[in-house]
C-alpha cells in the first residue's frame, strides 16, 4: 500500500542554528567514574550540542581534550567524575588558554564523583537522570557565577592538597576498592562511600595506631601568615615572610581554599575567612580522638588547640620527615618530603547556583 509522501517541513521543525562555542557548554566525564554509567552518557549526548561531550578513560587523553576546548572557545566547562577530574582539566584547560593568549571559561561540576566536595560549594545536585538533566538545564537559564582562588602546587591549581591522614586515606581507598572489585559478592557493594568506609576502618585507623608521627615543619614564602584560634579570632603577631609557620609533630598538614573535603566534611572552616589567604591546617589527633569527636568535627566546629591548629596562609613550603603520602585534590600524589604551595594570583570563575542569576 503506498504510503502518503513526507510533510513538509515546518518553520518549527527546521533546523535550529548552533550557537558559538563560547555560548555553549562543554562537559568532560571521567568515563571510569563509578557513576558515569551508559545512561549518564547518553543523556548528555542528548542534552548537549554535537561535539560538545568529551568522554576521558585515559589520563593522556586529557591534554588533547582540553587543547580542544581551548581553541574552540567554550563559555563553559563542566567536569563530571570528581575532585580529581575537576582538578586535572581546569589545570590543563587553564594552561591551554594561557598558551593561546585567551581568556579562560568559567568551570563547574556534575556530581558524578565520589567526594565531590566543591558540590557541596556551589550546591550541584547528585547528577543522575533528571537530576543532571535539571542542573545543565539551571546553568543555562539561571545559574551565576563567583570567582574563586584556587591552590598552585606541583603544576595542578586545585582546592586542596596536603599531606598526612587524608592522603592515606586515598592511597588505602584505591587498595580496598581493587580487594572489593575482586571478592565475588562484594563488587555491587562497591560503592564510593562503603570504599571509604571499609578503607578507612581496616587499614587506615589500624595504621596510625602503630604509625610513628612524622616531623613536620612548614615555612612562610609569602605574605603574613596568622594563626587562628577560637571562632576564627587570629592569636599572636603576623608571621612573616621566612618566618617557620609550625614545626612539630603532624598527622596531617593540608590547605584548601574550601571549607569541605568530601561527603560535607568541614576539615577547613576557615578556608573562607580571607580571599587573599588559604586555611591550613595541621593536626596531631589521634584515632580514638576523633572517633569521639565525630559529630563536631565533621561540622567543622571542633576546636582544641592542642591537636588542631589552623592558619591563614599565602605562600607555604611544608616538609615532612620521613616522606609521607601526598595527595592533591583528592588524588594520591605520590610520597613526597617537601612540597611549595601558593594561593594561585589569578582567580577562576566558578559556576555557583547560589550566586544570582548572569543577565
């Protein structure tokens, strides 16, 4: 039976132009990510302009991704697959846009990762389904934008790093997520949050039971540094340029320029206080210290300066002895013994859905 010819196309159903790039939006998802399934995949494809989905599975696809960006000239990137993900692209972007004399996009993120801590920052919602469908769809009509100073260190800028406690932490996580991908039975419960359970209960608080404290000594390159004391009132005098910040015993030695970590763990509540200066923080807490002090310290509102003592820096050197592991912005680094870091000079323009909306 013949079939009727096609309608015409109407003037509603043609072809809609595509905006220049820098009125577009680019993602990049870690294509290893636990959450960035097939079905997060697709609905980007679907949601997104062709060509604009970068899809990453290998760590050298990075550089080529965001030479890409770069040239192009998108208005904005967004990272998917967490901290990590946004730390190595906004570097390598930066640097690309740096190398080509262009301004660099405004970044933001898709909580597709695991810690997700600058979420928590700009409030992104848990990106799946029409949740990640809803958070594109707030970007493009409502969302603003603040700028936010990030951290150079060993050529990555990032939120955090440091060294101590939380770096192996991350090192422990990826050993008991190979333990628990390998157990028949285990796998489905693999999630990032039982990871860092398991992890953190079996290997990482049995080995600062018995984990010797290592030496710690951090010196000011920059600007006056100040120590903070209860509810954020600064102690003493300035430190000032060579001036040694701490030296003492340390589990953990970190700075961000954010309150929260990971899974809203406030570790750095003062991170906010200056826009010209980072938290640092040092700690010599023990294990059945903080598992008594839980609740506040996960608020970020436990304060003894005995074992915590935090500052407001610019320009840091931190040394440890012996070498001890390194992470920066919630990746393990390596096991490092002396390390720079600085507040980066030049500010990026962060995607904050608490921010008014751009006209």
């Amino acid at each position: 039976m013949p079939q009727d010819p096609p309608a015409p196309l109407t003037a509603s159903a043609a072809p809609q132009p595509i905006p220049p790039p820098q009125e577009r939006v680019a993602v990049v998802v870690n294509g290893n990510a636990k959450n960035v399934t097939r079905e997060v995949v697709e609905t980007l494809d679907q949601i997104l302009l062709g060509g604009d989905l970068f899809v990453s599975r290998h760590i050298e696809e990075g550089p080529q991704i965001a030479r890409t960006i770069a040239e192009r000239g998108y208005g904005t990137v967004l990272t998917g697959g967490g901290d990590g993900t946004f730390t190595f692209m906004v570097s390598a972007v930066v640097k690309e846009c740096r190398r080509l004399g262009r301004p660099s996009p405004r970044f933001g993120l898709l909580k597709l990762g695991t810690g997700n801590s600058l979420a928590w920052v700009v409030g992104a919602s848990k990106a799946k389904g029409r949740g990640l469908a809803a958070d594109i769809q707030r970007l493009r009509v409502e969302a603003g934008s603040r700028q936010m100073r990030l951290i150079e260190v060993e050529d990555f800028l990032a939120p955090f790093c440091g060294f101590g406690i939380d770096a192996v932490v991350l090192h422990h996580k990826e050993a008991t997520k190979e333990w628990m991908f390998k157990v028949p039975g285990l796998r489905r419960l693999a999630t990032g949050e039982a990871i860092y359970v398991v992890s953190t209960l079996t290997r990482t608080f049995p080995s600062f039971l018995v984990r010797p404290i290592p030496h710690c000594r951090v010196i000011n390159e920059g600007a006056d540094a100040f120590r903070i004391g209860y509810n954020g009132s600064i102690v003493g005098a300035p430190i000032p340029k060579g001036s040694v910040v701490y030296e003492g015993k340390a589990k953990i030695a970190s700075v961000s320029t954010i309150p929260y970590y990971g899974f809203g763990l406030r570790v750095f509540p003062f991170a906010e206080e200056r826009a010209d200066r980072m938290n640092l923080r040092v700690s010599t807490i023990t294990v059945p210290q903080f598992i008594k002090n839980f609740g506040p310290i996960w608020r970020g509102e436990f304060q003894d300066p005995k074992i915590i003592t935090d500052f407001l820096v610019e320009d840091i050197t931190i040394e440890f002895d012996p070498p001890t592991p390194f992470q920066v912005g919630g990746d393990p680094h390596g096991v490092l013994s002396r390390v720079r870091m600085r507040l980066s000079p030049d500010p990026i323009r962060l995607v904050d859905f608490y921010a008014p909306p751009e006209s």
